[in-house]
C-alpha cells in the first residue's frame, strides 16, 4: 500500500466501472463535417420527411452482402434524387453497388440534420435525414449495375470493420441499432 501524498491514506489502484460506448446512455447531438448538426433517432422518419442520403446494410441469410471498390469494402450507400423516395433510393442504390435485385427493407433509424452556416447548398436551419436501412436479400443480380463496383459477400467480423474504419462518425449509432436488429432477427429465426 502507498500512502496519498494529499492525505487521502491508501493509493492502491481502484478499478472502476466504465460502462460499454454502447451503454453511455442517450445519444448526443454530432457534427457531421462542418456542414450539419445532426442526432440519431430511431423513430420513424416523419411524413414530411426530407431525406438526401441512405445507407444499406444487407444480409443474405448470415453474411452481409457489401461493395468493393478501387480496394476498399464499402456499404451501399449514396445521395436521393429529387422526387426519389427514400425505400426507392435504397433499392437503385443496392442493384447498383451490389448486385441486390430483391430485398425486404427496414427502416432502422435515421439522422435528424440541421445544416449550420458552412453548408455550401443548403440555408441556415434547414432540416434533412439521413437513414440507415436493414434489409434481408431475396435476390441477386448477376453484377453489380455499376461496374465500378463489386459485390463481395462477407462476414460479420468484417462488416465490423467496416463500420469501424469507415464510420468513425456514426459507429456508435449504426452498431448499437444493428446490434438491436439482429437480435431480432435471431429471435425471429429461433421461434420460427
């Protein structure tokens, strides 16, 4: 035992408790670049909803179906066009980048983004979303639409790494209610 220099008495290590990034509680509101402020929800997106980016995150049975492009595992993902609803854009976006002809999407949460005063198109204020869907693969294509890209069927393990490298921004939000997803979907395989 070592003795507090401040007279506290014993200065052996303590081990404290230090919760999962997981388990910190509620989400807090994010930068995304310098151009918008955004928080996680996952609520459904309101009616009125603007949306002007997806992400995908695919499985077919337990593998994650996901892109390769110029060396580098990427999700399906990318901008919504204009008159384009977002379900839509995520299935344009999936036969593009992988391949996926027929899926099942979820909706699986979404960012609330406000744009701040640095973004270059939009004004002060303005409200979008950005949503994350799931989706169970029924089909796929031969190739990609886009033959730039590849689709590449991977493991758990890997989409892991992508989301930790590639999504440093959003990590913690897609983990967390990818990790509430799947559990569901185990459940649902077991009682079936």
């Amino acid at each position: 035992m070592g003795m507090d220099p401040y007279g506290g008495g014993d200065t052996t290590p303590m081990t404290f408790w230090r919760p999962r990034e997981s388990e910190r509680g509620a989400y807090t509101e994010k930068k995304l670049g310098d151009t918008l402020l955004a928080i996680w929800e996952t609520s459904e997106l309101p009616a009125d909803a603007v949306v002007t980016q997806v992400t995908l995150i695919a499985y077919r049975g337990d593998r994650v179906v996901a892109c390769w492009k110029q060396g580098q595992f990427m999700l399906p993902e990318g901008a919504v066009q204009p008159g384009e609803s977002a379900e839509d854009a995520v299935r344009r976006i999936a036969l593009e980048q992988a391949g996926i002809q027929n899926a099942t999407l979820r909706q699986l949460g979404h960012f609330r983004a406000t744009a701040t005063n640095h973004h270059p198109t939009q004004a002060f204020g303005t409200v979008t979303y950005q949503a994350l869907f799931g989706a169970e693969v029924t089909e796929l294509a031969d190739n990609p639409g886009d033959m730039s890209f590849e689709r590449r069927i991977i493991l758990q393990r890997d989409l892991n790494n992508i989301l930790r490298s590639n999504y440093i921004e959003r990590r913690r939000e897609y983990t967390d209610t990818l990790d509430r997803w799947l559990l569901e979907r185990l459940k649902a395989n077991l009682t079936s």
